[in-house]
C-alpha cells in the first residue's frame, strides 16, 4: 500500500494507490475553517489504470482534483462517510462548506453512499437522487482492480459508513484515533454508535490501520493501538456506555 499525506511516492508496477489530505494544508489552504476543523480527505485508486475515488471531497475540491491529477490520477467516484456539509458540503454555521456540488461541476462522477444517507446528503448538498448511488453494508465498489468494501456503521449518523480497502479502514466520523464521532447530532445515536464500536468494527482484524476522518489525536494508527488507546472503546457495558453520554435507558 502506498500512503502519504503531503506527496505520493514513486508508483509500483500496479496495486493500490492510497493518499491522505489534510484540509488547510493540501486543500482549503485559503480557508482558515478548514485547518480549523481538520478533514482528512482521501484518493483510493489503482496504479495500474491510474483511476481513483475521492472520499468526502470538500473544502477545496479543485485543490483535491489538482493533487489526484499530478500523481498522474483521474477521478471517476466519490466514497460519501456521511451527510455532514464538512464532508460533502453545504451550509453550517453560517457559512457554506464546497463539496460534492463543485465535484459535480469540474469532475462529473457517481457518488457512493449508504442507502440511510442519500436523503440527508441530497438536502444538504442540493444533488439529485440520480447523483447518488445507494449501497447496502458490505457492498463492493471497484476502482480498476482495486475493491473496496462498504461497512453500514450507524451511530453518528443513519447511514454513516466506513471503507476497508486493503489493509485499510477508512472510518470517517465513525471513529477517531482518541474518540469517536459525536452521537448528540441529529440522527446521533447512542446505542447504535455502542453496536458499531463493539461489534460491527470489533471483528476487523488488529493489524489493519485506522484512518479518521479528522485529525483528532493524530492521522493514522494501527487498530490493535486504537483499541489500547482509546477509553471509547474500553467501556464495559451498554450501561456504562449510556451514562458516559448521559444517555436514559431505553
């Protein structure tokens, strides 16, 4: 696998093709918000046909093509996590986020998203149902020869979702290195976010790599290290959990 967040390094003969972006500092470098929030944005393509897909294009999406096109890349899809204008676009705090909308516009292309987000990422975003292509869990979108699997992780929102691709796991707002995404949100759920982090990401195997959607506690770590590290996913019970989130019984 090859990765690396400010310059790809010199290609193989074929396989994946994998890069981190830093929002304030590889996009949305004129955008003050976006260093402040700190996306990761990511190419996940095939050195062999030099194809990738962009997961969460916003902030700076001509800088995102830009970097794609001068490893020598050509973005045909786009991989949705979840609704949030930071990751897609739209409008928060009173300002508008870029996103999806301005892919449309420079780079024309089908976008990816679990089939509980597509309403939420057309209100946001303002694209049309057609845009969108609705997936289940475990779905496979390919990229030349390179697959990708689609992983249904309820919890920050409905429909959010991971991406495994390699020895990688993708995990947008699911799951930080320290943390895990806010369930107090609308469409935030508690007991969901609780089945994601025990069970649902809880059989990937140790050894693969984690890498959020955020910078929050640094950009990529081994998972055997997050589940040491991180106190979210050291919580004993379903109880405890809820009152960590001060979360009544249900």
């Amino acid at each position: 696998m090859t990765l690396s967040a400010a310059r790809a390094s010199a290609p193989p003969r074929e396989g994946l093709y994998l890069r981190q972006l830093l929002g304030g500092r590889d996009f949305g470098v004129a955008d003050p918000r976006a260093g402040m929030m700190e996306n990761f944005v990511y190419l996940i393509g095939d050195w062999a046909t030099r194809e990738c897909l962009v997961v969460d294009p916003a902030w700076g999406v001509a800088e995102i093509l830009s970097v794609a096109a001068g490893d020598g890349f050509q973005v045909v899809g786009a991989l949705a996590t979840h609704y949030h204008p930071d990751h897609v676009g739209g409008s928060m705090f009173g300002f508008t986020v870029e996103g999806l909308p301005r892919l449309m516009e420079l780079c024309p292309c089908p976008v990816h998203a679990h089939k509980r987000e597509v309403e939420g990422i057309a209100r946001v975003t303002g694209l049309s149902r057609g845009d969108l292509v609705a997936h289940e869990s475990h779905d496979k979108v390919r990229v030349g020869s390179i697959e990708v699997e689609l992983l249904h992780t309820p919890g920050h929102t409905p429909g959010s979702q991971c991406f495994c691709v390699g020895d990688a796991l993708i995990s947008g707002d699911t799951l930080f290195l320290q943390g895990c995404g806010r369930v107090d949100l609308p469409g935030g759920d508690v007991d969901e976010m609780y089945e994601t982090l025990t069970r649902r990401l809880a059989s990937l195997p140790s050894h693969m790599t984690l890498y959020p959607g955020h910078a929050y506690g640094g950009s990529q770590a081994p998972l055997s290290e997050v589940r040491r590290e991180n106190q979210f996913l050291q919580v004993r019970d379903l109880s405890a959990w809820r009152r960590l989130h001060g979360a009544s019984h249900r």
